[in-house]
C-alpha cells in the first residue's frame, strides 16, 4: 500500500492506495514518487458559469424573489452586461440573489437541480445583478440565459 497527501482548494487530505496483484501499470507522464507538488495554470477559459456541487448550502437565501424578479431589471452601470447562461440542463431551484444586488466572484447566484443533485452557480466576477431571466421552478436547458450582470 501506498500513501499519499492530496491537496485540493488547499484542504490536505490523506489517502492510502492498494495495488492489486497483476494490475500493475505504469503512468505514461513523468510524475514520480515523494513528496512533489504540482501545479498547473488555470486554463484561460471564460465559462458561462461556474458550478459547484452544493452537499451544504449557507448562502443567504432570496429563494422566492426569483418567480417575482424574472422580467424586471435595475438600470445598467456602464452598459456591459455578462449572461450567466445555464451550463447544463436542469431545473432553477432557487434564486440566491435579487435585482440590485452586489455580488462578488464565487457568490452562489442559484441552485440548478440536475441529475437529481444540487448545482450552485456562481458568479464569474463581481458585478450588480440586473435581471433574473427565468424564475423560480423553470425548466432550462444547456445556453439558457439565466442571470444578468453588470
């Protein structure tokens, strides 16, 4: 057995690995043993929205502001608008934010159900929330807009 320490969004874990007898093979990259680090550069992507599994949610909730807030909008600050569009298809759950709002980057903005699980969506970068496109409860599928933001 080996075991190794994974460091992942800078919490450590320790994990012990089995080697099944026969199923021996060798990596093809050039990571070796020890106690090495690596890292690599974020790819350059802009995503349309970021998600993150949410097991436990404590996000100030607006659940209900969304069915009331899809067609109103809060004027623009300087006429750049981003569209969180929908990642995946799936059903809007709640929404985390109402019109007006001041988010910053990684602020839960909704929940989306997908696959029977819970998906935050997060804001890109920070910015004033100035539409919610669809309410509450609504059915939306991949590249649906969901939320806009200044």
């Amino acid at each position: 057995m080996k075991q190794y320490r994974i460091t992942v969004n800078g919490k450590s874990y320790d994990v012990t690995v089995e080697e099944l007898s026969g199923m021996r093979q060798s990596p093809s990259g050039a990571f070796g043993a020890g106690s090495a680090s690596y890292s690599a550069p974020p790819a350059n992507i802009q995503p349309t929205a970021n998600v993150v599994s949410s097991a436990n949610t404590a996000a100030p909730t607006a659940s209900e502001q969304g069915s009331s807030n899809a067609a109103k909008a809060a004027p623009a600050n300087n006429g750049s608008i981003l569209t969180i569009k929908a990642p995946m298809p799936g059903t809007v759950i709640s929404f985390k934010v109402i019109v007006g709002q001041k988010v910053k980057r990684g602020d839960v903005l909704l929940l989306l159900e997908a696959m029977k699980m819970e998906n935050e969506i997060v804001a890109p970068q920070d910015g004033t929330v100035v539409a919610l496109r669809v309410p509450a409860s609504a059915a939306v599928n991949t590249g649906d807009p969901l939320v806009d933001l200044a």
